[in-house]
C-alpha cells in the first residue's frame, strides 16, 4: 500500500476512533435529534444483559434475541469482556461503525483506486448521523456495517471469487442482525443470480444484449450466492428452527402484520415523504447531490459496469423499495442509505467520469429514463425544499414533486447540451478534496454543536436507580429496560401486543413501575398506563432528569404500584436522590 495512503487511512480512523469514544456515556442529541431513543438501548439488549448478570437469556417474555441473534452475540460478547454498562454496550456500534469505516474504503480502492478509497473512509468516518448512530446500542449501525463487509467483499471478489463466499454470508449475517437487511439480500442475490444467468442462458443474454460475463466474475458470483446459502443453512439448522414459535412471532407477527399498513394510499404516502419527513438527505445534501450523478452514469454504462458498482445502485433503490413498503416514517431506517450515499459520491469525487456514457444513450434510452431522473430529482429537491415546510410535510412535497418534474423537463429538453458538457467533466484532485472537506466540515460542526452542550442524564439516572434498588428487584415497563445498564434491576418488558402484556395488570409481584412523567406520563408507550390504572393507590417515590426530547426538561419516575413505604421505601430513595 502506498505509504501516503496508508498515513491519510490511519489519520482517518484516529479521527473517526475519536467521534465515537469520546464521552461514550453522552446522551444522544435530544435537540436535532436524529431520530436516536435513547430508552430503545435498554430494551434491544436485554437478552445480552440477562445472560451476562443472571446467566439465563430469558427473565421474561420479552426476546429479541429472536430478532436480532446476531446483534445480542455481540453484546454478550462485550458485557462478558467489559461488564455490564453503557458505555461497554456502546462499543458494538462504535466498532462497527469503524469496521465500515476500513471495509468502505478497501472495496471503493478496489473499484475506483486510493483517491476514492481515502474520501469515502473520510466522509463516512465524519458522517455526523453514521457517528451519532454508531454511539447508540442499537442494531442499525451493526446491521450497516455487515451491508458494507458484503459490499467490500463482493467488490473484492472480482480479482478473488473466492472473497465472494464473504460477501454472501456478510449479507446473511446483516439480515440476522436485522430483518430491515433483507433488501441487501435481494440485491447481493439478484445481481449474482443474473451474472450466472447472463453466462448460461445464452436466448436471456441475446435479447437483452448483454455480454456473457467474465470467467472470475460467474466464479464471484458463484461464490457469492454459495456463501449465502451457507450462512443461511446453518443460522436456519441452529437458531431458527429449534426456535421456529418465537422467531415467526418476533419477526412476522410483530414486526411485519402489526406495523405498516399496505394501502395504496399508505404506499403512496411512504413513497412521498422519503426526502420530506425527516433531515437525513438534507444533511447529507452534498452527499446525495453527487451520488445522484453516480447512479445516472452507472445506469448509463448498466452493462458494462463493475458488480460492485450495480450493487451500490440496487443497495439505494432496493433499500427505498423496501421503506416503501414497511417504515419510511421512521428515522432509523434510513442510516442503512449512508454508506451507499458516501460511496456513490466517492466514485464521482475519485476522478471518474460524471456522466461520460449519458450523452449517447438512444432516444428510447432517454425516455426510459426518465422515471429516474424523477426520483433521483425528487430526492435532491425535496432534502431542500422541506426546509420551507418544516412543520407541515403535504406543501414541501408538493413543491418538491412539481419542482422535479420542471427540472427533469428541462433536462430531457436540453439533454445533448447539457449531457455532452457533464461528460466531459472530471474532477480533479484538488476539487474533490474542497468538496469532500466542506462536507466532513460540516459534519464536524454539527458533532461540535452536539459535544458543548451534551449531558448524561440518561446515564446518572440509571447510576441513581442502582442506588435504591437492591439488584434482582423487578420493575415494570419499558424504561424499566432503558434505565437498567448502571444496575442490577430485573426489569419487566411491557409492549403492546407482545411482551408480558397479558399479565400487565395482574403482576402483584412486580412492585415497582418506571415511566416517564415529563413531557407526559406513558411517553414511551402508553400501555403502561394499563398498568397505572390497575394499581389506583401507586405513587411516586422518586424521580429523575432524563435526555429524550427537544424541550430538554424530560423527567422519568420510579412509582410504588402500592402506595406504601418499604425496606427501599421514599425516604431512602429520596436520601440517595440528594
């Protein structure tokens, strides 16, 4: 490796290393949130918690373990080499976020060389969302970094079919950490699966014109697919089938048929809001921007492109298909698109051809393109029009849409002049590095803004709850598992619908609730307040500063179902309060 390369690597991930381990116990950003709860953490490591204190998995009829078998190993793993805390379930994400950081890098050197490789480990090392994520225990950062050990793997394969067999099982083992991975799968797949069939079956590559493919590029195929299966068969013979009741629950039941509504209307209106709903494209504006162009030259030059390169396009649409179809409104969904994102621009930002093959697609071509044009235009547009629209999401896509369909207009009207001037564009290097600087600048800022005014309150109230309550003592509810990291607490998951919901109100054993109070009583699920109700003599004995909203005056309870003192009764509690 050239050595240049090798100190720019090293200077990334120090800075990157420091973005994600500084001040581990910080509470996510609560104003300018992006889209982190901090009281999810608690509850997705539950099963880690309980095996490491306690020796078992389950303590009570709250699992995912069955949803994410992979990420629950893994902080097993941590709490079994650190303890039992927050900052040691943080480091999972933190060094995921670092492994797609090196694994990012390699495969875009192995794609578009060492210009492209260092800006994409650059900008995904700063990536302010990708950072903030890769500090919260939660499985989306892991689940993203074994999408990019796929991606990387599958890029290396071409020189190496064998490194495929990676890829295949890096695909699989994303899907295990969690479902919302399952559209990486269809693509790693769909673009192995037609490679192999673009070799052997020669009447599909005839009337589609495409060229047979390479020898080592069927073997990476091959392989790839091969190595999947693998994965597959023995996570299915070893975890799945002997728990076939609770993972059909976990992950259809309710995951799936209890969620998302499947309307048409409800399609549409996921569709829309893509750009709208939240930031995540606006703050990753200049990032989008590019990688627009790289998926228009890439879908020019479809047939002749690298594996890899096909893949990073499905990645982004297969992945917007399935927010489509299951969550767009939910922030989190959409960390699984910065890596893609970053990669598409460093492609552009590396030196390569913006749009070298557009200008000489046929009339047909050019029509046919035309619907992505649209949304490619509409996710551009739309990340800034909303800025308009802050409050409201039915104007900015209005505005958007109307705005797309113009410029699209335009440019299909001037397409020659328009196409023949990008294509002849390259960037150089000193361009590249202004643009790839302002975009980590900004993100540096943004982690700025974040770090003057951080707090740990989340922290010191889990450390004030392990003060007062003797451990193994049972506490009912969600934030029950938000606040019980810094102690010894069994808590008692209440959801609705699953969990122990159906003995919520029967639990005479269970004498104490956790809940919030500020902003409101039941803000982090309002089934707990089933549980309030069928103890009308409860009252609270203790309570704490918490980080979760904008308003910054947040404030979590401890509540006696009962109304009565005890051996950890209100004077206690109120003592270690002070």
């Amino acid at each position: 490796m050239n050595r240049h390369l090798a100190l720019g690597l090293l200077a990334v991930l120090a800075l990157g290393g420091a973005l994600r381990f500084a001040w581990l116990t910080a509470d996510p950003p609560s104003h300018a949130t992006v889209g982190i709860v901090w009281h999810d953490e608690g509850p997705w490591v539950h099963n880690a918690r309980n095996r490491a204190l306690w020796g078992t998995w389950r303590t009570d009829e709250w699992n995912p373990v069955f949803v994410a078998p992979v990420f629950t190993a893994l902080e097993y793993a941590a709490f079994s080499a650190f303890g039992v805390g927050t900052w040691q379930a943080r480091t999972v994400p933190a060094v995921s976020g670092l492994a797609a950081v090196v694994l990012l890098g390699a495969g875009l050197i192995a794609v578009a060389g060492r210009r492209a490789g260092l800006i994409g480990a650059l900008l995904l090392a700063t990536n302010y969302v990708f950072v903030m994520w890769n500090r919260a225990a939660l499985m989306e950062s892991t689940m993203t970094a074994f999408i990019v050990a796929g991606w990387a793997c599958y890029a290396a394969a071409a020189r190496r079919p064998a490194i495929g067999l990676l890829a295949g099982a890096s695909a699989v083992l994303a899907f295990f950490t969690k479902a919302s991975a399952v559209f990486f799968v269809a693509a790693i797949g769909l673009d192995a699966a037609l490679t192999l069939a673009f070799r052997y079956v020669a009447p599909l590559r005839q009337g589609l014109g495409v060229d047979a493919p390479g020898e080592e590029t069927v073997r990476a195929a091959a392989w790839t697919l091969a190595g999947a299966g693998i994965a597959a068969g023995l996570i299915g013979a070893l975890f799945v089938l002997p728990h076939w009741t609770e993972y059909q629950f976990y992950n259809w039941q309710m995951s799936v048929t209890r969620k998302p509504e499947y309307s048409v209307r409800a399609l549409m209106d996921r569709a829309s809001w893509l750009p709208i709903v939240h930031d995540f494209f606006t703050r990753m504006w200049l990032a989008t921007t590019v990688a627009a162009l790289a998926i228009v030259s890439i879908a020019a030059r479809w047939r002749r492109a690298l594996p890899a390169e096909r893949l990073l396009v499905l990645w982004v649409f297969m992945g917007l298909l399935e927010l489509v179809v299951h969550d767009a409104g939910n922030e989190r969904r959409y960390v699984m698109f910065v890596p893609a994102l970053v990669a598409l621009a460093a492609l552009v930002l590396g030196g390569g051809a913006v749009l070298d093959e557009v200008r000489r697609l046929p009339r047909a071509a050019r029509l046919l393109s035309i619907p992505l044009l649209l949304l490619l235009a509409y996710l551009v547009i739309g990340a800034i029009v909303r800025l308009a629209f802050l409050s409201e999401i039915r104007p900015g896509v209005r505005l958007a849409a109307g705005l797309s369909a113009v410029a699209v207009a335009l440019i299909v009207w001037q397409w020659d002049r328009a196409t023949t001037w990008l294509g002849r564009q390259r960037v150089p290097a000193a361009m590249a590095t202004v643009v790839a600087g302002l975009a980590s600048a900004g993100d540096l800022a943004q982690y700025w803004q974040w770090a003057a005014v951080r707090t740990t309150r989340n922290y010191e109230a889990s450390v004030a709850l392990g003060r007062v309550l003797p451990p193994g003592t049972l506490v009912h509810g969600k934030l029950a598992n938000g606040l019980a990291l810094e102690n010894r607490i069994r808590p008692v998951f209440v959801g609705r619908g699953f969990g122990n919901y159906e003995d919520r109100t029967r639990r005479d054993d269970v004498r104490f609730v956790l809940t919030y109070v500020a902003p409101r009583v039941g803000y982090e699920g309002s089934v707990i307040q089933d549980v309030l109700d069928a103890y009308p003599r409860h009252a609270v004995v203790m309570t704490f500063d918490v980080s979760e909203t904008p308003t910054g005056h947040d404030r979590a309870a401890l509540i006696d179902k009962f109304g009565r003192a005890g051996p950890s009764g209100p004077d206690r509690m109120e003592r270690a309060q002070d």
